[in-house]
C-alpha cells in the first residue's frame, strides 16, 4: 500500500478523552498540502496544520473534549491539495456507542 491511515477514539461509552487520526507515507515520493480534518455527529471538530508528508514520514491530529459527546461515527479524512482544490485521500472511522 502507498499509505496506512487509521482513526481512534479513546474514552469509554460516551465519554471522548480523545480522537485521533494519522497518516503514513510508505511510498519513494513526497504528499504535499496533506492535511487531516477530524469529524463526528456534530460535523467538523478541527482541521490540522497543512504539511509535505515524505517517504516513511507520518502525521497526526488530535481533538480532546474529555468529555461526553455524541454518539456516532468519529472520521480522520486526510486530504490532499492538487493544484485544483482539495482530493481526499482516505477517510477512516471509529464508532462511539
């Protein structure tokens, strides 16, 4: 694969000490403009910093509420900026029930 992406949430039943995504790299060349927007129930929850992903490199967001949140599905989306807008690359969730 040219890339391993996940999303996590970490808390326990309702509670959202916090979800985070990331994004590796595995291939010879370099993404540029990535960057990871963080969503749930309550629609986006941050988008991170842009950066140039070389090879082997990785990146990460995270949210932190700590607290009670929705229930629903938590997305990591990376995206990609391609010189005619944003592509997404992957998008990855994790439930809270």
């Amino acid at each position: 694969a040219a890339y391993q992406a996940c999303a996590s949430v970490i808390g326990g039943g309702l509670h959202v000490d916090y979800t985070y995504g990331y994004i590796i790299n595995f291939t010879k060349g370099t993404f540029n403009y990535i960057h990871i927007e963080l969503s749930g129930p309550k629609g986006i929850l941050k988008n991170c910093a842009q950066v140039n992903l070389a090879s082997d490199d990785a990146t990460g967001c995270k949210w932190a509420p700590n607290a009670n949140e929705p229930a629903g599905e938590y997305c990591s989306t990376v995206w990609e900026y391609t010189g005619n807008g944003y592509t997404v690359i992957t998008k990855e969730c994790a439930p809270v029930t």
